[in-house]
C-alpha cells in the first residue's frame, strides 16, 4: 500500500502554495500512482510517477485553504491524506489615488483580497521600493516610483501585486495609474492685465487641470479658468494682486508648470 510522507510545493519548498505550482508527492510504495486526489478534485493525467514520488501540477480549486492529498494505485487501493495549504490569489479591486508626476512619489493605497503573503507591487511593471508592508489582507499603502514616459503627456499604466498565490490580473481603469509629465507655458495672450481682464495661455500638457494660479511675487491666487484642449485654456486675472511683475502656474496631476512672467498693471 502506498504511503505518503511529506508534501512539497516546488515553488516555496513547503506544504503550501498555489494553483499552477508543482507538487512533489513524497513517500514509499508510489509506483502503481493512477490518480492524485487533491481536495476536492481528481487528477488523473500530467503524473510523473516513480516508486518514491509522484509529480503534478497543483490544480484549481473552488475554494482556498487546507486540503487533503492522497494518491490511489491502479488496483484502486488509496493511501493515507496528508493536509497541504492551497493558497488564494491575489484579487486588487480599486486604488486610493489614480494620477501623479513622472517623478513618482505619490502615496497610493490598492485595495483588493488575499494581500497577506505579499512579496511585492509594481506599476507600469517597474517594482515598489521600499517593498510594502503586507500588514492586511485588504489593502496595501506604497509610493509611486519614477516613470520615463512612452507618450508625450500621460502615460496609464497597471498596477499589480504579487503574493505567494500569484500576480493580480489587470482588472480594467480600477487598478491603473496615469503619469502625467508636467504642463509648460509657452505664451500669454495679452501677458499684462489687471483684475477682472481675461487671459489666454498657451502651452502643452493641459490636461485635467487643477489650479490656474496668479503670483505678484508676495501673494498667490487662484483664477478662474477655462480649457480650450490640452494646448491652451483662459484664465480671469483674480482680484487682489499687487501691480508689478508677476507669474502665471498652471497644475495638473504633473505637479506646477514654469511660472511664466506677466505684469500686473
């Protein structure tokens, strides 16, 4: 009769790991090995089997957590069940934050399930560093990291993380993150003007803008704006600054742009 003595997953060299991995069935009297029952399924084909060992790979299942292993012999004889931990896949469902500057550095927090035994996350396939701490099964908080941009403006990219039951999958825009590369000005159409006079600025990267803001060199304020594409938008000079030399900014999820001179008169 067949005997098990240990259960090795290839991968983590224990008794525990995913669906995909291999599994090492150790133990005596295993050369007759027709079927493995793993859990609650059958596996009756891809069996490397010798008197010492049977080989597989580890199956899918409905359900994660302990299962039960046994083999049994083509006279249909079982042997004993040893218990092996099968672990879930990571799952990563939404993200706290879904834009930032090609320097990285923005804070995000992925939500999702299954993170505990997490070794690592990327974005845009380039690794976190420092790697996170893995301290809840539902979320996981890290830093963006630096981006060389592909397209001329933004860049939107998947965020996945990896844990000893795998690498989330991409699940649409919930888990991606956009680098923005930051706007520049490039002209003032008129570049005097005082409170109340509206302003066109020309310039590249205006996309989804945040803040278009007016500086007398002591005080900052905010404009009220309006885009006309990502290459130029209005703005109203705002009430309140101090004639004299002075700067327009426009932000966008790419941090400020230059601070482009203009005269308050």
């Amino acid at each position: 009769m067949a005997t098990i003595t240990s259960l090795v997953d290839t991968s983590t060299s224990t008794n525990q790991g995913k669906a995909g991995d291999t599994l090492h069935i150790n133990g005596t009297g295993l050369g007759t090995t027709t079927k493995v029952t793993f859990g609650s399924v059958t596996v009756t084909s891809g069996l490397t089997v010798t008197a010492t060992q049977v080989s597989l790979t580890i199956p899918s299942v409905q359900c994660a957590g302990q299962v039960s292993v046994s083999v049994t012999s083509n006279t249909n004889v079982t042997s004993n069940a040893l218990p092996f931990f099968l672990i879930s896949a990571p799952s990563a469902t939404g993200v706290s934050a879904t834009c930032g500057p090609t320097g990285g550095g923005t804070t995000v927090t992925l939500f999702g399930s299954n993170f505990l035994t997490g070794t690592g996350v990327t974005v845009g396939g380039t690794a976190v560093t420092p790697t996170p701490t893995f301290s809840s099964a539902s979320q996981v908080t890290f830093t963006t990291p630096v981006h060389t941009m592909v397209n001329t403006c933004v860049d939107t990219v998947d965020i996945a993380i990896t844990t000893a039951g795998g690498t989330s999958p991409p699940t649409s825009n919930l888990t991606q993150f956009s680098y923005y590369a930051a706007p520049v000005i490039t002209s003032l159409a008129p570049s005097t003007g005082t409170a109340g006079d509206l302003i066109t600025i020309n310039g590249t990267c205006f996309i989804n803008v945040s803040t278009v803001e007016f500086s007398d060199g002591t005080d900052t304020f905010t404009a009220d704006w309006t885009s006309f594409g990502d290459t130029q938008l209005t703005a109203t000079v705002p009430a309140g600054l101090t004639a004299g030399p002075g700067t327009i900014t426009v932000t966008t999820c790419g941090g400020p742009s230059n601070d482009q001179a203009f005269t308050i008169v």
